[in-house]
C-alpha cells in the first residue's frame, strides 16, 4: 500500500492507493517479474503493433538511428512499458529513455530486470 500526501486549498490529505499486480507476460521474464495491473492493461490498450515494424523500417535504412522514449507522471510509467517492448523485440535498437515523476510500475524484480535490459551499455 501506498501512501501519498497532496495539498488541496493549503489542506493535506492522505491517500492510500492499493496496487494489484499481474505477471510481466513476457516470454523473456521470469514468473517472479510483477507490473502494475492498472498501468500495464493502459499500455497494452494503447500498444501499437505497427510501431515495431516502423522501428525496424528505420534501423534498415538509417544504421545510426536512435529511439528516445520519455514520459511524465503516467506517461512515464507507460513509456518505461514501451521502452522495455522496444528493448525485447528490437534488441540491437539504440535506445534511450527518460521518465519524470512516475509511480512504480513493478516491484523489485520488475526494477532489476529493467536494470538488465535497459541500462547504458
């Protein structure tokens, strides 16, 4: 459980925010990896499966191509979701990505695979 304190008209409030977790559905991941429900449904909705193709269209005909991935807040935890995408099916992409004031978006073995296939070489 989560607890955040906002200010609302110089009020503070406590709001405590319940996380369910789901399975990283992903043949490259281990049973442990658990992401956040609520965000992870949000970006498979949006995911785009023309992206990939698009993505390796350019990798072909531009060979110093670079792909940058940034996201505040929400976006930043669905973009961290579509950088790892990008990572697992395009593994040779250059990849960058930057996320601002996000909330968690998987637990501890979540974080370190990140770690492991996002991370400057």
């Amino acid at each position: 459980m989560i607890c955040s304190l906002f200010f609302l008209n110089k009020q503070s409030i406590n709001i405590r925010i319940r996380y369910s977790f789901e399975n990283l559905q992903s043949s490259r991941s281990n049973k442990d990896i658990r992401v956040s429900e609520g965000f992870y449904t949000t970006w498979q909705r949006f995911q785009s499966s023309n992206l990939t193709s698009t993505l390796t269209s350019f990798m072909k005909e531009f060979s110093s191509f670079n792909v940058s991935v940034t996201g505040h807040s929400l976006g930043g935890t669905l973009g961290l979701f579509q950088a790892l995408d990008i990572k697992q099916n395009l593994p040779k992409a250059k990849l960058c990505f930057y996320g601002f004031n996000m909330p968690h978006g998987g637990n501890e073995d979540f974080a370190n695979y990140l770690n492991e296939k996002l991370a400057p070489p």
